[in-house]
C-alpha cells in the first residue's frame, strides 16, 4: 500500500467516525460543528486567494512594466467611468438593438 492510499484510508475512516458522532449530537451542537467547519473552510479559501495574489504580483513585478502615476490610474478610471456612463446611457434610451423598430 502507497503512502498516498494509507492516507486516503485514513481520511476515509476518519469521516466514518465523524459522520457517527454527528448522528448523535443534539441539532444544536450539530449547527456549531457546521460554523466551526465552514470558518476552516473560509481559512482555507483565503490562504488560496492570497498565494493566487501573491503570484499575481510575482507575476506583475516579472514583467518590469514602470509604475503608473496616480495622474495615470485616474485617467484610467475616469475613461472607464464614462465608456460605463456611455454604455448605460444607451441602453436607457433605447439605442442598440431594437431602436427604430
């Protein structure tokens, strides 16, 4: 038996064994078992999403682009602000598909 498959067995009967004393613990206890996890959970999707960002700007940095301005960052905004503003305009009005039918 692999080392692998050892632990697959072992998880395995470790969420036999979870799953029976779940079954007899009171509705209550048994919600605070669901918090606890789902907070282990979101530990873990936060530990995930921060690696995803650290290698996001290992990534960035990689490229050896120069910084932006913060003049630059706010034209950036500014033009994507009025494309939006442009876009909602038209669909308000009516413009696009369907106009003139």
């Amino acid at each position: 038996m692999t080392a692998m498959q050892a632990q697959l067995m072992q998880a395995q009967s470790m969420e036999a064994q979870l799953i029976q004393r779940l079954k007899v613990l009171p509705p209550e206890r048994v919600a605070q078992v669901f918090d606890f996890v789902e907070f282990l959970a979101s530990r873990v999707q936060q530990g995930q999403a921060a690696k995803r960002l650290g290698d996001a700007f290992a990534r960035l940095d990689a490229l050896g682009l120069p910084p932006i301005s913060d003049d630059e960052i706010e034209e950036e905004v500014q033009a994507a602000r009025r494309e939006r503003q442009a876009r909602q305009a038209g669909v308000n009005t009516g413009a696009g598909a369907g106009a003139g039918v």
